[in-house]
C-alpha cells in the first residue's frame, strides 16, 4: 500500500512585462521585440579596459544593437 502526505506548495512565477534599451530608452512591451533583446553580462578581466572584476551589464534593443555592429558584422541568411 503507498501512503501519501499533502502538502502545499505556494510559487511565484516572474513574467518580463517591458524591456527598455540602455542605449535609446525605449520600452518595449512586444513578445517579439523582448524576445530579440541582447542582455550582455559579464565580468572584466585582469587589465580590463572595463575594470579588473568590475560587472559590466547592458540591456539592448535589436535595432540598437544593429546599429552599432553593423559595420563589422557578418550576416550569414543560409
């Protein structure tokens, strides 16, 4: 025979509501637009130009980010 014991188990879900770019400040609240957001953590190097240890954080629309990179990146649409 297996016996059982109930217990209650209260969660919390989190739901990302809006995204705002660091660059252009504009909130975004489109599942589509979230999801091609680039969310850039890391942590600086010993002699880092960022600061040895320092955490270095960036929130970036896909616009933005095209923006930026767009002269030296590499698009492959294989």
């Amino acid at each position: 025979m297996i016996k059982f014991k109930e217990k209650e188990i209260i969660t919390k879900e989190r739901k990302i509501i809006s995204c705002q770019c660091d660059r252009c400040k504009v909130d975004y609240i489109d599942d589509f637009e979230i999801q091609e957001f680039h969310f850039i953590r890391f942590t600086g190097g010993y002699d880092s130009v960022f600061g040895d240890g320092d955490k270095v954080e960036c929130d970036i629309c896909q616009h933005c980010l095209k923006k930026i990179i767009e002269k030296y990146c590499r698009v492959n649409n294989e």
